[in-house]
C-alpha cells in the first residue's frame, strides 16, 4: 500500500487509547468480553475496538478488514462471499467489518475513497488492498500470496524471522502515540534528511505536515473562503481533504491556479504538488486532477 504509515490514523489512535483508558469495558452477556480473541470468524469492529480486534489481533493472526456502508451496493455482493470465506478459513484469517458511516476515523485512517475496500493487516501494518468487487477466487488467490508471505509470522512457526525495525521510526511513533506531534515531526525530518532515500520518514513526515496545518484550519472556511484569497482556498483545500474529499479539495487548487498568475499562481500549483505527493500517483482522482492542471496551466 502507499504510505507505509497514516500518522491521522495514528494520532487518532493515541487520542482513542487515552478516552478508552478512562472508560470500564463493557461485558457481553453471561459477562464475557466481547469478541473475544481467537474466536469468531467474522467481527464487527467500531473505532473502540479498532486497536484491539485489528492492531493487536493481527500480531498473531492475519486480519481482512472489510470497508463498508449499508447503501453500497457492491458491498453487498461482496461481503458475503467474505464472511464465507472467513468461515472456512480454519482460523488462517479472521474477517473484521467497518460500517464506515458510524465509524469515519477507521475510513480515513486507511485513506478510503471509495467502497467496498478491503485491507489484509498484519502486524499491526496494512500489506496489501483492494477496492470493489471480486470472485472469491481472486480474493482465495490474494489471501494466499499474503499468507504466503507472512502466516509463519503469525502462527510463530519455526523458522520465522522478526523483521528488522528502526529504532529511531519507533522512537517518532512512541512520541505520536503520546501526543508529542511536534516532537514526533521533528524526528521523521530528522531522519528523511540524514537519509533521502528513506521512503517512510519522508513520506510519515509528509503526511503529518499536512494533517498538523489542515487541523489548524477552521472547517467553516470550505463555505466563507473568498474566489480571489488564495489562502483562504488554499486553507479550504486542505479541511476538503482532511474530510477524504479530494476531488473537490484538488479542484479548489486548479481553480486558483486558472484565475491567478506569477507568485500566487506558482504558489497554488506548488501546493497541489505537494498534495499529490501523500498519495499512490496512480490513483484516478490524482491522474485526473494532474490532466485538469495541465490543462489550466496551458
């Protein structure tokens, strides 16, 4: 997947550690835990339980998140042939379900665009996806190259090797996970600059620049911002794609660049740029703004 780490899902994480800290877990009937480890084969997952069901399960066993809402049509074509599968997996793989409407965060931490998307995590990292439909052999066919892969991991079958980690990317998420933002940035450029070749500080130090400025932006700005303010545009881009509208946020941009000239212009197409740069450059919606921006441009 592109973006080896989605530091807004991790911050939203950390925030959601602190609130859960706070609360009592609320037992199931006959005073059980609900969806207990190792159980289910199918489990429906809330932003609550995200880090439990998914992060901390997939440490020991392959876990398929499954993103969908109750208007998706192809999410009722494929969810079923899922749940099926995950029920005849013997236990290789555990299927987790978002409804992304009650659970928006989950959605953005794994940068949907669109639904039914389908994410296989394995300790505690996204390794590979898919969106819309498919046959549930193409589906048997992806589990097993992942399983191939990463199940000796999971299973602690012998022979299986620790990937290596890098303390210093460790360090910057200890200080993410703690709420140490500032901190957490400063390590990552850190890092990207002593090694320019390093894909995953650069691209972690990216997507937190970007999450920090949107943040600071107040939402109403996307209605109030004036045609001929090209900060305030800019601003208003930056909350439409916070809010997993990119369209409409690359849009504002190539809007600015068609009414304005020399600085601003420059300006708003270096943004853009920059924009592009968080996510995989093969996506339609970044391929067609590219084309838009061409096209204002010339």
């Amino acid at each position: 997947m592109a973006g080896a780490v989605d530091l807004s899902a991790l911050k939203e994480r950390a925030e959601a550690q602190r609130a859960a800290a706070q609360r009592p877990t609320r037992p199931a009937e006959g005073g059980q835990p609900a969806a207990p480890h190792g159980g289910a084969a199918v489990v429906d997952i809330t932003e609550e339980t995200f880090e439990t069901e998914v992060l901390e399960r997939s440490t020991r066993q392959l876990v398929v998140v499954d993103l969908w809402a109750e208007w998706c049509q192809p999410c009722k074509q494929l969810s079923p042939v899922l749940e099926r599968m995950a029920a005849s997996s013997g236990g290789r793989w555990v299927l987790a379900k978002v409804d992304v409407d009650a659970n928006p965060r989950i959605a953005q931490a794994f940068r949907a665009q669109s639904i039914p998307m389908v994410v296989a995590i394995a300790a505690g990292q996204p390794v590979s996806a898919f969106n819309g439909v498919r046959s549930e052999q193409e589906i048997a066919a992806w589990l097993d190259d992942i399983l191939t892969q990463v199940g000796d991991a999971l299973t602690g079958a012998a022979g299986a090797e620790a990937e290596a980690t890098d303390p210093r990317m460790e360090a910057a998420e200890d200080k993410l996970n703690a709420g140490d933002f500032d901190g957490a940035l400063a390590d990552y450029r850190a890092i990207a600059a002593a090694e320019p070749h390093n894909i995953e500080a650069a691209s972690a130090a990216r997507n937190l620049e970007f999450v920090l400025r949107a943040q600071a932006h107040d939402p109403s700005i996307v209605d109030n911002a004036a045609p001929g303010d090209v900060d305030a545009q800019l601003a208003a881009a930056d909350v439409l794609l916070l809010a997993q509208q990119p369209e409409a946020a690359f849009d504002r941009i190539i809007d600015v660049v068609r009414r304005t000239a020399g600085d601003d212009r420059t300006r708003a197409r270096t943004r853009l740029l920059e924009l592009f740069e968080l996510f995989d450059p093969a996506e339609p919606f970044v391929v067609a703004a590219r084309r838009k921006l061409a096209s204002a441009l010339y």
